[in-house]
C-alpha cells in the first residue's frame, strides 16, 4: 500500500482546503481511512477517520463542524474538506490507511497545511 497526499498549502484564516489522498495497491475497499495532524511541537493525532464503506466517520472535537471526510471507491481515493480554518489548524497532515483484517496502519508522506493571514 502507497499513499499520495495532495493539496496542502497556505491559507488565510476563515478560509478553505480540500486534500486528497491516492491510495495504490489492493482492496482500498478493506481499509479504514483517516487524517492525522502534527502541529508544531505537539503530537501526532487523528483528525477525523471513514469506515470502508463511508458510512461510518469520526471527527476530533477541534475540527467537528468544520473539517468533511469522504472517499470515493471508485477512484481509492479519500478527502478532507476543510472549512473555517484557524491558525490552529497549521500542521502537518498526513494520510492513513487501516487495513481491516490486518490491523496494519500505513502512512503517507504528510502535506503542510499553513493558516495564516
């Protein structure tokens, strides 16, 4: 399994980014998919994750209400929406993949997100 995260840049506050994560390999279907973020001296944690089949999503209460994941099966590919954003969305995220039989996680490369006026 490979990950291609797309779509980081800088941003003003209150404005939006859409990123994108290619997944290569076999069963994107059989995996969990989520959003990790990395600010600037914190840990690691997750942002918001979606089951399989899109039915299920979970959110960190920092971003609830304003951060949107999906996937598109058809394409292996998930998305993190991101709306309203603040200066304490500045990090780095990072793409995952959860196998469901396996438990293995794999990680993608992480794209800079910058919010800043």
């Amino acid at each position: 399994v490979q990950l291609q995260a797309f779509g980081g840049g800088l941003v003003q506050p209150g404005g939006s980014l859409r990123l994108s994560c290619e997944f290569s390999g076999t069963s994107f279907n059989w995996h969990v998919m989520g959003w990790y973020c990395q600010g600037p001296e914190k840990e690691r944690e997750l942002v918001a994750d979606i089951s399989p089949g899109g039915r299920t999503v979970n959110y960190a209460e920092a971003v609830r209400g304003r951060f949107t994941v999906s996937r598109d099966n058809a394409k292996n590919t998930v998305y993190l929406q991101m709306n309203s954003l603040q200066s304490e969305d500045t990090a780095v995220y990072y793409c995952t993949a959860r196998g469901i039989s396996s438990g293995r996680t794999y990680w993608g490369q992480g794209t800079q997100v910058t919010v800043s006026s």
